[in-house]
C-alpha cells in the first residue's frame, strides 16, 4: 500500500466531514506517521514544536474516529487505514456504520454525500510509467520549491536538473504522490526511448480520451485546450535522449527539433498548466527566455544534506560515528551512497570504519557504468577540458585550461559553458578570476578510466 493512495483516502474521509482537503501540514504528518516517526522526530524534520504536531495529529485522529465509527489513535492509526485502503478502482467497504467508496489513482478522489455535490469534471491519471518511490530522503526545501511555483505561481515550464542518479525524478514523483489530487490530468512520461513529438501528442491526446486529429497543428491546438481547459501536471523524463551525442549540451536531433517550438508555445500561450522536464542537461528554452517574462523555472539539485544518514541506516550499515566521513568522500550524492553501501556489506561486512581505513576513494562496477554514460555524450572539446582539470589538483583558470590544450578560445568558452550546463564543473570566483573544478568522486573515474590512455 502506497503512501499515495493513505493520503488519497484520508483526504476523502476529512473532505466528506469537514468539507475540506487535508492542509501540508497534515499530508506530512500522515507520511511521517507511516514511515514510523515519533511525534518528536516529525516536529525536528519540520520546525515545529512537539506539541503542536501531537495536538495536530490527535484533532485528525478525532474527525477520523467519528466517520469510521471506531477509535483512532497513534498505536492503529497506520494499520486500521491499511486495511482500508486495499483496493482498487471504487470498492465499497465498511467500518462500523459507515459505508465508504476508495477510489485508485486513476480516478479523481472525491466524494459525492448525498448526490448534492456534483464532479464538474473527469479526470485523467496516467503514472504507469512512473517509478515507486519507497523512501524519501530530505528534499523538502525543494518540495516547497515545486509546491509554491506550480500550485501558488501557476509557473507552465519547470526543469529539475542535475548529475545522473541525484535524485529528479524522486523528487518530482514525491512531489505528484502527495499533491495528485490538486490536478484533473496527470501524465508521466519517460523519454529513455524518446518518440517523436507527434507521437507523444496523440499518447497524451488518448489519455484525456480524445481522438487526436490529423494534423499536428490541429493536434496542438486540441492539447492546448485541455492545458486551457483543465488543470494539468505532465511529466517529461529523460529529457537529455532527446539531444544529440557528442555535441555541446542541450542541443536537439533533428527528429526532434519541434520539441523546442513546443515547450516556447507551453511558456507563451496561456494556460493553467504546468510540464515538468527532469534532464541532466539544461535544454534551451531555461536559458534563453527570461523569467521574469516568461513563467519558467529551473531547480538544480546537488547532494543531500543531514539526511544522507538515512541512506546509511536503511542499507545496515554499522560505525555510526563514521558516516559523516563517507557521506562526505561520496559527496553526499545519493546514488554514490547507495553504490558504496552496497560494497561496503558485500566485502567489510558493513563494517565503515574498516571500509575508511583503505583511504582511498573507490569506484566500483556500478559508479563506472553510471559515468560511461555520462562520457559518451559529451563532445571531444569537452572531454579534454575535463582531463585537462582532472591531472590538477586544484581549481584552475581558463588561461591554465588553454595553455595545455590546442584550442581556441572560443571552443574553450563553449565547452566550459556546456560543461556547466551538464553540472560536470563547479566554479569559484575571485576578484580576478574565475576557476574550474570537477568532484572528486568524477575525477577519480577519469584518472583511473580515462587519463592513462589519453
């Protein structure tokens, strides 16, 4: 039983007693509550106090106990809404007295008490392709990022960016799992085995259950309505399949260069719906149009913060007094973590300190894989601009960068830019100058994997 389909049934359960959807607050005290929090834990994670979110929780235990005609308290409250929850599309179900209809998350959760409220309009849910997410680490700054934008700001363009394996598409599905039901349509989709764009139109056309015209205006035309029409979330995934290898980032191949006159029309036609495009690289349309403008935003993710020990704990891991040193070497990057816990159990018994003990940054199998895919998309302007960085161990200048490669200036300029755009470089300023650094978990794939047979 999902987290989202607890949130979705509680939700309907307070609407049909107080009229009213459970506030932010509330969705994360439930979440919290399920993922085994304490009432002290829950008032740490999010700046309140203990006893507030006791008082909280027991006000919606209350509402909970009187509809369900039994009592509710923090010891059931997780397995008497489990049991209520299993099910799927519409089934009615009793508690006491009470007779309740669950609806899944491809139907829109509302109640009708009496038949006097009326649904205005049907909706379309279409996460199929969407990944589970099983745990949540941190993040909830940029939840309430995407929260304010695209519920508060009606922002129609967001790109979540950032290094493979960070945690995007984590955060957007966290996001659409605890707000699903503020949309009539939602859409996941993935671009791992991109389609054209006239494709994606129709999928998203039978979705909303229309019959998509012949023409691709007529079929752009047809989406703009239900965007105008309908209050919509679609998701693109693994936008950067459809840029071209090998070349400077966030450039189209050409089958699907109408992809950018699409997002222009999603940031310049008015509509009060929002696409979400995850990328490891920044596509277009995020730097040349102007945010003050144009409703557009970009959210670049790097490593996690305190919670990164979560990581830790749920892999088993032994010597608590050492993670803070691990989560460091491995940046506090969530899937590096994940790469190295795994080692770590499988050869030092899970053992850190012993695994510490090697000082050395090591890369297994797993880390190799994750940035040969990385590697093979970026130019050859670009890769010798990251083994030029690499053989130092310091930051360095573009004057340093130039001074050892056989470029010109210009070619240098671009390919930093476009390194910057892939979150490949770090930069730090002085009054003079400005350097360039690559992590040091990227820098050690590239001296053993690549700077020897350069």
């Amino acid at each position: 039983m999902t987290v989202t389909e607890i949130l979705q049934f509680v939700d309907n359960l307070v609407f049909t007693k107080t009229d009213k959807h459970l506030d932010d607050l509330q969705k994360k005290i439930i979440e919290e509550l399920f993922q085994g929090r304490t009432y002290k834990q829950i008032a740490n994670m999010y700046d309140y106090d203990e006893g507030y979110i006791g008082d909280e929780s027991r006000n919606l235990f209350k509402i909970l106990s009187e509809i369900l005609g039994e009592d509710i308290n923090k010891s059931n409250f997780c397995w008497t809404l489990e049991r209520g929850t299993n099910c799927s599309k519409i089934v009615s179900f009793s508690f006491g007295n009470n007779n309740i209809n669950c609806y899944s998350n491809y139907e829109k959760s509302n109640y009708q008490e009496n038949n006097n409220t009326e649904k205005s309009n049907s909706s379309y849910h279409d996460l199929t392709l969407a990944p589970k997410i099983i745990r949540f680490y941190g993040r909830n700054t940029e939840l309430e990022y995407l929260s304010n934008w695209i519920l508060n700001q009606n922002t129609h363009l967001i790109s979540v960016l950032g290094l493979s394996g960070i945690g995007k598409t984590t955060l957007v599905k966290r996001f659409v799992d605890i707000n699903i039901q503020q949309f009539e349509v939602v859409i996941w989709r993935s671009l791992k085995f991109p389609k054209s764009l006239n494709l994606l139109i129709d999928d998203l056309l039978n979705v909303c259950q229309q019959e998509a015209k012949e023409t691709i205006d007529d079929k752009l035309n047809q989406i703009f309505n239900i965007l105008r029409n309908k209050k919509c979330l679609i998701i693109l995934d693994d936008l950067e399949n459809i840029f071209i290898n090998r070349q400077f980032a966030g450039q189209y191949k050409a089958e699907y260069q109408n992809y950018q006159t699409f997002l222009q029309m999603i940031t310049e036609i008015e509509h009060q719906s929002c696409l979400i495009l995850i990328s490891q690289e920044k596509c277009q349309e995020m730097i040349s149009l102007d945010n003050e403008l144009y409703p557009i935003h970009s959210l670049e993710l790097s490593g996690l913060n305190h919670p990164a020990t979560e990581i830790l704990k749920n892999q088993g891991l032994k010597n608590e007094e050492t993670w803070l040193e691990l989560i460091n070497l491995y940046e506090s990057h969530p899937k590096y973590l994940q790469y190295i816990s795994i080692l770590i159990k499988d050869v030092f018994q899970g053992e850190v300190s012993e695994f510490i003990k090697e000082n050395s940054l090591i890369l297994t199998e797993d880390f190799k894989s994750l940035f040969d895919s990385i590697w093979i998309r970026l130019s050859d302007i670009e890769k010798g601009i990251l083994l030029t960085i690499s053989q130092n161990d310091q930051s360095i200048s573009r004057d340093e960068i130039k001074q050892c490669l056989s470029l010109s200036s210009i070619d240098i300029i671009n390919g930093l830019q476009s390194l910057t755009r892939r979150f490949l470089l770090t930069k730090l300023e002085n009054d003079e100058k400005q350097f360039f650094n690559i992590s040091s978990v990227f820098r050690q794939y590239l001296k053993v994997y690549h700077c020897s047979s350069s």
